[in-house]
C-alpha cells in the first residue's frame, strides 16, 4: 500500500468514513432494459428468475457497498431503489375568463329569468384540474375577470390535453347548464411567457373570452428525490452518535468499546405486530432496554401494528424521554383495560361527524379513520390531535433512538404479501424508499401533482397515522356493525357514567333519537351521506377576483338540526346496509392522496415484470418489481404486518447502516411451542430480493426448531464478517416461569402462581390478537415476561455489541486501506475485491449488473 498519496490519514478520517472518497462519488449507471419479447424468450417468469438471482450469496464488494451506504450522505443509485423520479419541469397554464357576450338560455328562457352564468373548466386527467368562476346576476355580458393556474406534465409527457368550458346558470334548487364547448390545448401553439386570446362558442350563441398562458413552472418540488438520509435525520445521527459512544462504552467498557466516534455500531431494536399483546410486550422490552442502559446504545427503533401503538403512545408523551419508559406502566395499563368496543360505542357518533367533515374538505375517508378514532381515545387521550413530527421534539438533541414506524402502499385486490410497497414513517419524513421519494411529514396528506403541493392540507393527526399502521385490526369493526339491535344497544345504553345527551358542534341530542322509527331514507341534498368512494378532484373556486357569491357543490354550511339529526341515522344505518363494506380493502384502507401522482419513473433494474399481478395470486413478493401507477389519485396504505410481520426493511436501507438488531416478534402462533422463525423467514427472502446482507436464517432456523424453546435466539452469518448480526426475542414462558430474576428461583406461593400462564395455549385466548381489553394481572404477567427476557440477555447482547464494535474497526481499517490504495493508483481490484495487474477492472457490479463504479481520483 502505497504512503506517497497526498491524501493523508487526517483527510480521510473527517470524510466520515473514507470509502465516501472511493465509493461514494460516482456516475449514474445507464441501465438497457431489453424488450418484453426478448426477456419473454429466456426468462419466461422474471419473477422467479430475480428471485433465484437474489438467493446467491453475497460477495465481499456487496458487504462493501453496504458500508459506504452507511455514510448517511450518498446521493447516488442505490440496489434498494428499484425506480428513480424523474424530475421534470412542468407546465403553469393560466386561464383567464374575461367575459361573457350574448349569454342566453333561449329567448322565452331568458323573458322569464334572465341568466345568472357561472363557467365551470376542467381539464381532465391532471390533479386540481376543476375550477369554477362566481356567479353574475341576471347579466347576458357578464364580467368575471377571474384568473385559474393548472399545472400541466411537460411535453415528454406525450399526452394532449382539452380545456372543457360549462356554461351554468345558478339556481336556487338545480343549476341549469347552457352550453358546453372544448378547446385543444395543443392546436393553440402558444409561446412560453406569451398570452393568447382566445373565443369559445357555444352552440346557442353565447361567448365566452378567455386570455390563455403558458409558463415553465421552475418552483422546487416538495418531494425529495434521493435514498440519502435527509438532513434532519443526518443531523440526528450525527448527535446521537455522541450519545451511543458514551453508552457503548460505559456498557461493555472503555478496553472493548469503540476507541473513537468513527467505530460506534448502529444497533436498530425492532417491534412486530401484534394488537394490544405487541403494544404491552414491547412496552416491557423497552422498560428493560432503558433501565439495563442498551437503549442508549440505540440508534434507531422501527415498529409496524400493534408495537407502533406503543412507540407513538411513547414517544407523543409530554414527560419522554424526562421520564424512562417504565415510568408510564400505570397509564399503559389503564389503555389496556378499556377495550376498543367501549370507546367505540361512547364516540360512534362524534366519529361519523369527524368523517363527514373530513370529506367536506375534500380529503379521502375509509373506515380507518374511525378505527383511528377509537385508537386516539383509547391510547393517546388528551394527546389524540397530537402530530408526528411533533415528535421532532423527543429526538432533536439525540436523546432517543429515531422512531421509524411503517405501513404498505398495496393494490386495492391483490393480496399484500403478493404486491406491496413499504411506507416509512418518521419524525422528518415520510416516504417509498422503492422509488426514492419522500416528502416533509407535515405535508403527508396533502394533494401532489407532479411532485408540487396543489392542495394543502393540515397534517394528519397522530391518531389517523395509528389506525393506519394497525388498519389490520379495522376488520374487527365488522364484530361491532353486524348486528342493528346490538349497535342500537351500545350507543343508547352506554356504560354507566356515560353522558345521556351527546354534544356536536353546538347541536344536542338524546342518544335515543339516533334509533328512533323516523325516516331512515337518504336525504335529497348531498349532504346527507358519506360517500367512501368520492372523487377527491373536487370543484375548486380558487381563481384570483372570486367573489362571496359563489355557489359550490360541497358547501360546508352546517346543516340545520333536523337535517344533521337524519344525516347521523342514515350513516348508522348504511354502516350495516351494505354487508361487504368492511370486506373491501378500499373502504377499510386508510386512504391518502398519491403523493407520486402524475410522476414519471425511470427502471433501476435490467427486467420488467412480464406478468402484472391480479386477484388470484398468491407467490410472496412478486409484483416487487411493478411500479404502482401515477395516475392514480389515491394510496391505499394498510397494516405492514399483512406483509411481513417485522418492520426488517426500513432498518435494513443501506443508508443507516445498522451493524446489529434486537428484533422482539410478538406474532401469534398456533402454540407456545410453534417455531417462531417464520417472520425473519420472510424477512430474509425480503432482504435477498433487494441484495442486502442477512443472516442464514432459514439454514440456522432448521437447526434450532429441532432443540427446546428459548426466549431469544442468534442469527449470524459467519461466512460475512460484515453482516449484520440478529438476537430475536420471542414470547416464551420458560425461565420465567422458574425464575423472578435471571438466576433467582422463585420462592413463595405466589410468585408461582403468578408466573405460571401459558401465551397461545390458553383455552381462554387471554393473549389473543383480538383481545383488546386485559386485566391488571394479564397486563403485568406479559410486561414482566418482557422485562426478564431481555435481562436474561444481557450477556449476549453486551457479547454481540462488542462484536459489532469489532467488525466496525476491521472494516474501517480495511476500507481505509482499500480506498487509500484506489486514490494512489497503485492497486486494482476486480469483482471479488482481489487485486489484479493490468488493465483497471470495475470495483463492484451487482448481481443485477447495475454498471461498474468509477473513482474519481482527483478527490
């Protein structure tokens, strides 16, 4: 290795990580991707033959390259995005509506009433892209003088685009329409910067003027389009690596923790689903974590269902991390206590109405939204509005692992674990790491268009975001709405210290008036019925000049009471009148708008999916390489847990670079002896599918079925000195059945009797997935099950993190080498990393032939 470079070890230690110098500068690889027929001729079913390729073993370079995607900073391709954004200028349409000339209904019409016109435009296929000028009164030249933006694809685009103009005559009861005509955008050739105006005629004589712009819309987009971690979250890594240092050190001491800042491991804690047994068991495993002094080591912590429950209810508190976990047990238990079907029947109503006026705003609902409903009230209580990103606040310093919570962007029907796309969720942002976009979880939510907000809207409340990563669980609203005289028993007859009245935005009524034997028939005015499948591209009188007058189809005018009163019966009552309501996945989804809408997208892989996915398949993973559409309006996002239930791939994104996990799998399984392996199972063939470093867990799985249940288990890949490691807690009550402490029998009667419990093989089902509702007893067995399962650890983890210490020195000290040897020039490698003489030779080449990398030398 050659010392006559000019790049000096100093230099190379502030890079923060030296393979940033070798690896992380280099060119986009152009990718060719054959046509369909010719992969249709030698790979009959790609899916199968990615899935083969995905399941060889990994090389050294590929264990390389998952290092230097731990910078935190790489800004370039990436295995784990299999589609690239393009980022293209769009088009800013403006339409001005200047006036009206000989507006007429028809001569004995207008004798009557004369035309009181209003325009309605719309250009279909684009987002926002109905708009509506006022009204004018009894004019037949009527001046509006109104000014309308559309936001319209570039040319690349291909598509052509018409302006559609409705003439209306506003009414008291019915609008009239006048006439109706169309323009062809494109045949107007209009000039960038330049108007045009422009005479629309409608068959009966009327005219309406228009003045029409077009502009290059240079405004950033508000999607990030990067794998890199974004800024804030950099930053945290950055802080809470200070933190980890210390932490490590003091953990397994000064002589085997990390010797500087650069050698601190990334150790990620996982929590599955799970409903409310997930919730209080990882409540347990974190109290333990924080007062054994690993969470500190922690820099990350990922849950999906039933343990999001528990991380938000944590991390949404006011007193964390002030106060440890443990020191919210007493308030969890009282969540656990109360049941779902109790909040439920208390709060149906107010529900409802929160719907109704969600979809007046023009925001997409499905029943998730009251599965949400009943979470907020269960678990968050006073915090129920809180935000997510008000959880910026718990992590800004470093003082907390980095919550990382997820769901599934899924096909309304294919099954989820045939299609999906994982949905991560953070303080920061919210995004597809699949196609490398992201958005600011303030505006998750809000209407996109071509990566620009169109339409803002305030975020999403914490609670919707929870029934949202549980939404696996809104199926048990099917138990509650199917029968009328049982919903009819629960809101009239509530539990005792329940309120007689209930009390909605000033209005007040008995409960008993929601069931009594008026007219349940829907009203005539649209507002009197929920619509779950509306079209979000509502009418929109934005344009600048607008006056008050303006008439719209979805006034928010509150009803008057009789009205409300029916429109609260008529819901009750569609909730049970249609029987596969809650069967459909696009009524029980959560529902928000595409934030990819109207984007286009580049393959970062070398083959298409020959054959979509449909209905009836039933192969794991294999629409991983569909894209979902752009066109389509609305996500559906669902539980992660239908997919796989351990939140393995927002921790296993190269770019945080976790050197260890403590995964805590709180799955159901058919008994307490059923191997719990088949989680991490799914997650390693996840992981294989997008070339990441896992352990052999089905080949040690095999080994470890044949021997007695533990409460934990190893996963290592010995052949991989730079994989991860994995200890994988599981719900087992053996040692502590024996023990109150590791090590320490227990002694008295009751002691015993209050470890002796089984978990699956209950005859009472006590543990269920939906058991919602456990007694203090219950809830204590099961948190301190947890608490003694990680303490009995403790030697195995301290062992593993010194471990991961060591694997960080060996591969820094051997990246160092490799890249100051590729800056001198004096050394080459090929594809294996073995040095070569001659001709130089690509550094790493993927197993889906991404391209070589180049080193820039100049750096």
């Amino acid at each position: 290795m050659s010392s006559s470079n000019d790049v000096g070890s100093t230099e190379l230690e502030n890079t923060d990580g030296a393979v940033l110098l070798a690896l992380g500068h280099r060119e986009q690889p152009s990718v060719s991707v054959p046509p369909l027929e010719v992969l249709a001729q030698f790979h009959p079913n790609t899916h199968k033959a990615a899935e083969e390729a995905a399941k060889k073993s990994f090389s050294r370079p590929a264990a390389l390259h998952r290092q230097t995607s731990g910078l935190w900073g790489l800004e370039s391709f990436d295995p784990f995005q299999q589609y690239k954004v393009n980022n293209e200028q769009c088009v800013e349409l403006t339409v001005v509506v200047l006036n009206g000339e000989k507006i007429t209904k028809g001569w004995f019409s207008d004798l009557v009433d004369k035309p009181d016109p209003y325009v309605r435009l719309d250009i279909r296929g684009i987002a926002n892209g109905r708009k509506q000028t006022s009204y004018i009164e009894n004019s037949k030249n009527p001046e509006w003088n109104q000014k309308f933006k559309f936001r319209l694809p570039g040319a690349s685009c291909g598509k052509r685009f018409k302006l559609d103009l409705r003439l209306m005559d506003s009414d008291v009861l019915i609008d009239d329409k006048i006439g109706k005509c169309s323009i062809d955008l494109s045949s107007l050739k209009l000039a960038y910067g330049e108007a045009q105006n422009v005479q629309a005629k409608f068959g009966n004589g009327s005219i309406i003027n228009l003045s029409i712009k077009k502009e290059l819309n240079d405004q950033e987009p508000d999607l990030r389009y990067s794998l890199a971690l974004c800024d804030d979250e950099k930053s945290f890594v950055s802080k809470r690596r200070e933190v980890v240092y210390n932490a490590v050190r003091q953990l397994i001491g000064e002589v085997d923790g990390p010797d500087n800042i650069q050698n601190v491991p990334v150790i990620g804690v996982l929590g599955s689903g799970g409903g409310i047994r997930a919730m209080v068991g990882f409540s347990g495993a974190y109290t333990a974590l924080h007062d054994l002094g690993i969470l500190d080591c922690v820099t990350f912590a990922a849950a999906l269902s039933g343990s999001t429950w528990y991380l938000s209810f944590l991390y949404s508190h006011p007193d964390f991390p002030k106060n440890p976990p443990g020191a919210f047990k007493e308030e969890l238990q009282e969540v656990a206590s109360k049941g779902w079907g109790l909040t439920l029947a208390k709060g149906l109503v107010v529900y409802l109405w929160k719907l109704r006026q969600k979809y007046k705003s023009g925001q997409p609902i499905s029943l998730t939204d009251i599965f949400g409903h009943i979470l907020g009230d269960m678990i968050l209580k006073d915090r129920k509005n809180s935000k997510l990103s008000t959880q910026r606040r718990v992590v800004h310093e470093g003082k907390a692992p980095l919550p990382l919570y997820t769901c599934l962007n899924v096909k309304n029907n294919v099954p989820a674990n045939v299609y999906q796309e994982w949905v991560e969720f953070s303080p920061y942002e919210i995004g597809i790491p699949k196609y490398g976009a992201f958005v600011d979880t303030e505006f998750f939510g809000s209407k996109f268009y071509l990566g620009q907000i169109v339409r803002n809207y305030p975020e999403l409340p914490l609670h919707y975001l929870q029934g949202v990563w549980g939404s696996g669980f809104s199926i048990l609203l099917k138990r509650f709405f199917s029968s009328w005289e049982e919903l009819k028993k629960s809101v009239t007859s509530p539990p005792q210290g329940t309120p007689e009245t209930i009390e909605i935005d000033g209005f007040t009524f008995n409960r008993s008036q929601l069931f009594s034997d008026d007219d349940y028939q829907q009203d005539d005015s649209s507002d009197s019925d929920i619509d779950l499948s509306h079209d979000d591209d509502e009418i929109s009188a934005s344009g600048e000049g607008a006056e008050d007058s303006i008439r719209l189809d979805n006034s928010l005018n509150p009803l008057r009471k009789r009205g409300f009163l029916k429109f609260l019966k008529f819901s009750l009552k569609s909730l049970l009148a249609d029987s596969n309501l809650l069967e459909q996945r696009s009524k029980r989804a959560g529902l928000v708008f595409n934030p990819l809408r109207g984007l286009t997208t580049q393959q970062c892989f070398p083959m298409s999916p020959l054959s979509p996915t449909n209905a009836d398949d039933a192969i794991d993973f294999k629409g991983f390489y569909e894209q979902t559409k752009s066109s389509a309006k609305r996500m559906l996002i669902v539980d992660a847990g239908l997919n796989i239930n351990i939140p393995f791939p927002a921790l296993l994104r190269p770019q945080r670079g976790v050197d260890m996990y403590l995964s805590f799998d709180f799955t159901n399984r058919d008994s307490d002896s059923t191997p719990p392996f088949k989680e991490l199972k799914l997650s390693e063939q996840w992981a294989r599918l997008n070339h990441l470093p896992f352990p052999p867990v089905a080949e040690l799985a095999t080994a470890y079925e044949k021997e007695e249940m533990r409460e934990f288990y190893l996963f290592e890949d010995e052949t991989d000195p730079l994989c991860p490691s994995i200890l994988h807690f599981v719900l087992c009550n053996n040692q502590f059945r024996r023990c109150k402490a590791p090590g320490v029998p227990r002694s008295t009667e009751s002691e015993t009797k209050f470890a002796d419990f089984a978990i699956f093989d209950d005859p009472d089902e006590v543990y269920s997935t939906f058991n919602f509702c456990y007694t203090a007893e219950q809830f204590n067995r099961l948190h301190e099950l947890m608490e003694f399962n990680v303490r009995l650890a403790l030697p195995d983890i301290k062992q593993q993190i010194k471990l991961a210490v060591d694997r960080k020195k060996k591969s820094r000290e051997s990246v160092l080498g490799l890249a100051s040897d590729l800056i001198s020039g004096d050394c080459r490698y090929n594809n294996n990393c073995e040095s070569t003489v001659g001709e130089p030779q690509p550094l790493f080449t993927s197993h889906l032939h991404f391209g070589p990398l180049k080193v820039d030398k100049k750096l």
